[in-house]
C-alpha cells in the first residue's frame, strides 16, 4: 500500500537508507578503537572507562585453542604471563604457569644467586634428559647424600669414580635405599659410605639414544632411572620416569626442545651504574641457568645506556630472546623496536622515584589508550605485546586482548592464588595470603615503594585457590568474550579492531577515578555468574 496513508497530510516521505535498515546517528552503535583511543583523542582512557559492544551476530563456535606469542621465537599454549613481582612470580608460580601453558618472569628484587637458583629449578622441575644431575663419589656419607636430595629436590643420586659428571658410572643411590639403612652397625647412618648402600649393577643406555628408546627401554625393564653411558661407561646424561609421566599429565606445558619448562627472568640497566656491573652478572648468570628469555626493565625511561645495554644482550646471547618493559610511551616503544627487541611489555612505571605520591595513585588511569598505540605500532614491527598495567579484573583480560595485547599479565589475579610468594592465615573464617608492596632498590634494599593503585599495596588478599583454576576460569572468560564479539579466536581480534569492526563505547567520563584498591571485604572468589560480566 503506499506509504502516504501513514503520514501527515502534506507530509512527504523521506529517502530509505541504502543499507536498507533505519538511519542513526553518528555513533548509536560505538565508535572505533581509532576514535576513542587512537592519536586524534584529547584525552586518555583507563580500562573502566569504557566497554566493547556486542556483536550483531555471536559466533557459532568458543575458540578451541588460545595460542599467542609472547616474544618474536617463543609461542605459549595460553596467553597469560606471571608480571616479574616479588609478590607473584617467584619459581613454584613460573613452574604453575609453564605447566598450563604460560609462561612466568622470575623478578630480580633479590640477589643474583638467588634468582639463577630460581631459573634453574624450572628447569630442571622437567627434563628429558638430565645432562647435569647431582654426583658424588663412592667415599661420599649417605648424610652428604640426604643434603643433597633435600637441596636439590631429587631422588637419585649417580656414583661415579671421581664424583663428578663425566666420570666413569660404578652405582646408583636413590631415596629408598637410604630409607632402608638401619642402625645395627657401630657407625651411625648418616656416617656410613654409599658405597655400603648404593646399587652396583645398574642398567644403562648407551649413547645416541633417543628419548622415546630410552622410555621403551624403562618399561621392558621396569626401571624408574635410567643413566645414559658412552662406550667408556662415562656418565652423560640421566633420564628420570617421573618426568615422562609429568609430561603426561601436562600436554599443553611450555617445553624447549629438551622438554624442559620455558621461563624469564628480569634483569635492570640501572644496576649498571650502581652495581659495578651487577646488571650484566645477573644476566650472564640468569642465561648460565638456562633462562630462555631475559626481561630488561625500562621503568625508569628508556635512555642511551638501555639502547646500548640492549644491543650488548642481544649480540651476546644470540638464542636468547631480550623483552622490553614496561614501557610507557609510544616513543619509548618505538626506540626499543628500532633496537631488535623481541617483546614489549605494556604499563606504567612501577612507581618510581621521581614520581609524586599523588601521580603514583593515578598512575594507571590511561593504560588503555597507552596499550592501543604502542600495540598498534608493535605490530606493524612484527613485535609481541605484553599488557600488564591495569589488567585487574575478568574483563579488563579481555579488553586487553581486544586493543591489541598477544599476551596478558594480571598481576593481582595472579597474586590471590596459593601459587604465588606470602604468608597465609584465616581472618574471620576467611583464608587470605599477606602482600607486601616490594622495593624499589634492589635486593636489600631498606626503601619501600608507593602502593601502585590498584595492583601492589600491603595488606590481605582473600586466597583464590591454585593459579590453576585461576587460569581455567580465565580461558572461560575470554572464549565466552570472543564468542560474544563475533570472533572465533585471538587471531581475529586485531583484523576486526583494526577494521573498526569492534565498536565501543564510554560508560563514564574520561579519567574518572576507578576506585580504592581492592581490600580484604573488596576480593572474592571468582564465580561462574561473573565470567560473562560486561566486557
């Protein structure tokens, strides 16, 4: 019928839209990343100031698979990073981590040796083979030998001649045996010679054997260690039953090509000025424990002696990849891309020193436009993006993901698990782990930090359980995310917020305040209800 018997007399029909739906104004459905966060803006936005709409169309299907790049040659099975803290990422939180398939960056805020022990033993928590297992020699006490087991954490001991990897294998001592000696001698237990307990006649593999060999060779002998020999029958390397099993259990976990786990570790210029050279020792101390990429910190701005600090790493340790963090400007991150660094990790400084006590508490305020423009650069470079600063909530995750971030690191979700470094109590019914904020001048250092707003502060946090189920309701989180935005894994997000497609829109006024930092009666659990909260 037509459509003047609907309108006013004297009216006239106005033009159909092209597109053939109704006519809205500019901005009805959001705006792009471009217009709200990208160099035109006049004002910066934090992650609470604004929300992703909805796609017209959900996805059909959750993203399987969550791989991401955390630097220019190493891949994770998930994309989540444990931030380099002194209250979150210590050795049992890198080994959680790299089991789930992440990866964590061990912090420097203590001394050299005790950050490469650290390193050493994620590495050494999985191997394939173990090409430097503890030795002793046959004169050695089964006293020196429980040290060494409660040192090291293993149960096998090799004996060989001279005590020493290398030398020529004559027995085997493991925990059982040393459980088994009694008393009935003169001599006490821990003074008797391993000789007297150690297991002579060991099966062996000789050289080149492959691993999955060596495991069909343990179950037709139904052996748990195997130690490897070359025709001389000289120790070369120890193969351990757990750690096939292990490997089992964690299909997904972050492995070098000698299965062990992947870790970082971080390492400062600045110690280069005060430290006689302290910056370089950790480093060449961190790649000796077999470290597989070093994190140089840039808090402090990025000057001539990072760039040149920089170039010195990277043509040393030519299999080791170098990040860069955090960095907090566009400028800052195109410097560091122009040096070859491997990664970008993404926040605001950790309250340094030149930085006033209310700048401090405001600090995090604009990370979600800093986390757009220095992403957007990164990728034109080819260089992985770490977003750290901000990162507090489920949805501020996915946020970071959809403004371009390849991998997160949320450093308070992380810091409420059993996994990370603090004591525990229970306060009122209530189990929650103590947290200090760390210094800011090394290790033993008397200067306390600010409290970062929002991330670093003292006081309880309520225990959220194992960083494993953490990660589980995390990855939930963020396939029922992409799901809802009409993307179907991490991969698309970039394409589709750099085509405009993902709109988004304000929810509150630029640089509004986005609360106090979490407290005891603030935190909780994460429940299924709050996994698909707004993003």
């Amino acid at each position: 019928r037509p459509l003047s018997r609907f309108l006013a007399p004297g009216a006239a029909p106005s033009a159909a839209p092209a597109h053939g739906r109704m006519a809205v104004g500019e901005g009805a459905d959001g705006w792009p990343a471009e217009k709200l966060l990208g160099g035109a803006a006049t004002h910066g936005c934090g992650f609470d100031d604004f929300t992703f709409l909805p796609a017209l169309e959900a996805s059909a299907n959750e993203a399987e698979k969550l791989a991401a790049r955390f630097s220019k040659n190493i891949s994770l099975h998930m994309p989540f990073v444990g931030p380099p803290s002194p209250t979150v990422t210590e050795e049992h939180m890198a080994v959680a981590l790299s089991l789930a398939g992440g990866i964590g960056i061990i912090h420097k805020q203590q001394s050299i040796e005790e950050q490469a022990a650290m390193v050493r033993k994620v590495k050494e928590h999985e191997t394939a083979f173990i090409l430097n297992p503890a030795t002793l020699g046959p004169r050695a006490t089964i006293g020196d030998a429980e040290q060494i087991m409660r040192e090291v954490g293993c149960s096998c001991i090799p004996i060989t001649d001279n005590g020493r990897m290398g030398g020529r294998l004559i027995g085997l001592v493991t925990r059982r045996d040393l459980d088994a000696v009694g008393d009935e001698t003169d001599q006490p237990a821990h003074e008797q010679p391993l000789n007297s307990v150690m297991v002579k006649d060991v099966f062996t593999a000789s050289e080149p054997v492959t691993y999955r060999e060596a495991q069909a060779l343990m179950l037709q002998h139904k052996v748990a260690k195997l130690p490897v020999v070359n025709s001389e029958r000289e120790l070369v390397a120890l193969i351990c039953r757990g750690d096939g099993k292990r490997s089992i259990r964690h299909p997904f976990a972050t492995r070098d090509p000698n299965t062990q786990l992947l870790v970082a570790a971080s390492v400062s210029v600045d110690e280069e000025k005060v430290g006689d050279g302290a910056g370089w020792d950790r480093a060449l101390a961190l790649v000796d424990a077999g470290v597989d990429a070093l994190v140089l910190e840039v808090d402090h701005g990025v000057s001539e002696a990072t760039l040149a600090f920089l170039k010195r790493l990277k043509a040393t340790f030519l299999t080791t990849d170098v990040i860069c963090g955090r960095v907090s400007s566009v400028r800052q991150a195109e410097d560091l891309v122009k040096t070859d660094c491997d990664g970008l990790l993404v926040g605001a400084p950790k309250n340094p020193g030149y930085m006033a006590p209310a700048m401090a508490q405001t600090s995090g305020l604009t990370e979600a436009s800093l986390l757009f423009q220095i992403a957007r650069h990164a990728r034109m470079n080819g260089v992985p993006v770490i977003a750290e600063g901000g990162v507090r909530t489920q949805a501020d995750v996915v946020k970071a993901f959809c403004l371009g971030a390849t991998t997160v690191a949320p450093g308070l979700l992380f810091a409420r698990t059993s996994d990370s470094p603090g004591e525990h109590c229970y306060r009122n019914g209530v189990r929650v782990k103590l947290r200090r904020a760390p210094s800011r001048g090394g290790a033993g250092s008397a200067n306390r930090a600010l409290p970062r707003h929002g991330e670093t502060f003292e006081g309880p946090l309520v225990d959220n359980g194992s960083v494993d189920d953490l990660l589980e309701q995390l990855c939930t989180g963020v396939r029922g995310g992409l799901k809802s935005l009409g993307l179907k894994g991490l991969a698309d997000v970039y394409p589709s917020l750099a085509s405009g497609a993902l709109r988004m829109e304000l929810v509150r006024p630029y640089g509004a305040a986005s609360g106090e930092p979490p407290g005891l009666l603030q935190v909780r659990r994460l429940t299924s209800s709050q996994l698909y909260s707004r993003w």
